[in-house]
C-alpha cells in the first residue's frame, strides 16, 4: 500500500520466488529525477530488481545478487535514456542513480542478506 494510498508513488516491493523472499525498499535520488513510465526513481529501481531476482537461479550467491541487480539497473538506466551523455562521467551512478535497499533470504543458502542502509 505504501505511504501515500497510491500503489504507483510505492517504492517498497516483496518478491517471493520458490527459492527466495526479498523486501526491497526503493530510494529516491537526491535529484528527484523522473524515469519516463515510473512515478519516481525509487519505483524504477525496485521494479528492475524485482524482475532480476524472480531471474536468480536457486544457488545464487549474495555478490552474484548485487552484482545482477546492479548491471540489470545500470542497464536500464541506459536504456530510458533519462540522463544525460555524461551523466557516468559526472559520477552521475553512484550521487545520482535511482536506488534501493534490499533484505532477502535464500533458502538453497540457508542465510539472510541486507545490502543498503534502509
């Protein structure tokens, strides 16, 4: 439901898949950039994550994780074409991207995961 009573503004998502649960807990860039299609950059990020852990294969590891997400969310920064030529030059990916945090268990791993600081 979120804070604002419109699913479109909520930037928190639950994934359950057969072989993981994530929250993921979007976060809205300093900049509050707009992502054509998306309410917020926080809504983008957690929807592109959301698809790429229902991707994981059950064995997956915690740096092979992040390391999904983060190419599948780079990727499709790229692809919105949202930010400018230099955005990456400017350092744009790490002060201005859309975000999230995530909690996640693995249950081939028996561990639970928390990245970000939400």
């Amino acid at each position: 439901k979120g804070k604002k009573n419109d699913p479109d503004l909520n930037e928190d998502l639950i994934v359950i898949t057969d072989h993981h649960i994530a929250v993921l807990d979007g976060t809205t860039d300093k900049s509050n950039q707009k992502i054509e299609g998306y309410q917020s950059s926080g809504r983008f990020a957690v929807t592109i994550a959301a698809e790429t852990i229902s991707q994981l294969p059950p064995d997956a590891t915690l740096r092979e994780t992040v390391d999904r997400i983060t190419k599948s969310l780079n990727d499709a920064i790229r692809r919105t074409g949202s930010y400018d030529d230099d955005y990456e030059d400017r350092g744009g990916f790490q002060k201005e991207r859309p975000g999230l945090t995530l909690l996640m268990y693995s249950s081939q791993k028996r561990q639970v995961w928390r990245v970000g600081d939400g």
